[in-house]
C-alpha cells in the first residue's frame, strides 16, 4: 500500500502563489508516475500535472502550462506543485495521486491506483 498526504493548500488572491507537498510513505517500492488532480465543485475531476518519478518527464493540463510547475524531491518520496499567477477558477480539492506500475504518465489517460486525501485551494478575487 501506498500512503499519500497532501499539505499546503489554504486561501490566496488571485495572482498569488501556493505550493503543495505531498508525502508518500517510505516503506513502498517507488512509484512510475505521480501526479495532482483537482476537482471543483460541480466540475469533473481534472488531471493538472504529472511526472515520471525515474527520468523526471512532466505533463500539464493546458489551463495551467506556465503557471504551475510539478516536481520531486531527490529522493522520491516527496511531490511538490508549485502554483503561481493563481486564478479563481484554480478553486478546488487537490489529490496527491501515484501509480506503481509503468505505463502512460499523461493525462487524462494515465490512471492511479493510489489518491491522497486532498486538501483545498481556494482561490478569491
């Protein structure tokens, strides 16, 4: 098993910055994709970034390219997303998600077996 906890979220002004972390649980074989997913209320869930945690090969959902930058500490066990320029519609409940097995990384086709609890990122204007 894979545990995920996700930290960092709170409440910014549009433009403002936030950078979650998440922390998966040492004991597990190193995952092949990591990732954040977002959903708002009333909205699907969305994929907005993802990385391939060997050779470091990110992905973006387009609404937020050049905004949001996703990384991982050298020693794999800690996922950032980096969120600047922050819009209203950023608003929503960010998961932690990883994926043991190799395969696709990039959303919406890459799939993931494990999911943090999500913690909010409220955006105002």
């Amino acid at each position: 098993q894979v545990q995920l906890v996700e930290s960092g979220g709170g409440s910014v002004q549009a433009g403002g910055s936030l950078r979650l972390s998440c922390a998966r649980t040492r004991n597990t074989r190193k995952p092949y994709c990591m990732g954040w997913f977002r959903q708002a209320p009333g909205k699907e869930r969305e994929g907005v970034a993802t990385i391939t945690t060997g050779a470091g090969v990110a992905y973006y959902a387009g609404s937020v390219e050049g905004r949001f930058t996703i990384s991982i500490d050298s020693d794999k066990y800690t996922l950032y997303l980096q969120m600047n320029s922050l819009r209203t519609e950023d608003t929503a409940v960010y998961y932690c998600v990883a994926e043991l097995e190799r395969g696709t990384c990039a959303p919406p086709s890459a799939e993931f077996k494990y999911w943090g609890q999500g913690t909010q990122v409220t955006v105002s204007s």
